[in-house]
C-alpha cells in the first residue's frame, strides 16, 4: 500500500519521472513485472503499474532496510501518531 500511496502522490505532483524505492524485494519484483501476482495483492500491485504508466517514467529499485531507516522513522511516527505531513518545499 505505501508504493501505490507513493506514487499515487508522485502522480498528484504531476511528476513524470520518479525512482520508487522498497526494501522489499518482494514489491519491487511484482512493480517491474519480474514476478506475476495472482494472490491477494493482485489489485494492489496491479494499481501500482497503472499509476506508474500515467507517470511516465518510472525506476523501481530495491535498497536494504539498514538503507532506508530515515522512511522507516518517519511512517512508524506518522503511524503511531495518526498524522499525516507532506513536505514540498
């Protein structure tokens, strides 16, 4: 859900050229077609390609969870804290 949440804020930006980032091998893999999904989070990942086509120019890559701290900070306090910020500037 964070990968379709993200891009879909990427496309409310009208971006057209974006790097998505997941620690999970998992999201990265369905996101680029590596891997076919026919479980549960088909519908998931399946609106995750459409929002990436109206993008344009999407880059999925995969970087460790010790490399991502700083997001994972950030959702954990935005979770436990039931806000939500967005910084454009």
């Amino acid at each position: 859900m964070s990968m379709r949440d993200g891009l879909a804020f990427a496309n409310s930006l009208s971006f057209n050229r974006i790097e998505a980032e997941s620690d999970s091998l998992e999201v990265i893999n369905f996101c680029t077609g590596h891997t076919r999904w026919w479980d549960e989070a088909a519908a998931l990942f399946a609106e995750c390609v459409d929002i990436g086509t109206m993008i344009g120019k999407v880059t999925f890559k995969h970087c460790l969870r010790s490399c991502n701290q700083v997001a994972h900070v950030l959702a954990n306090h935005s979770y436990c804290n039931k806000s939500s910020f967005s910084w454009l500037n």
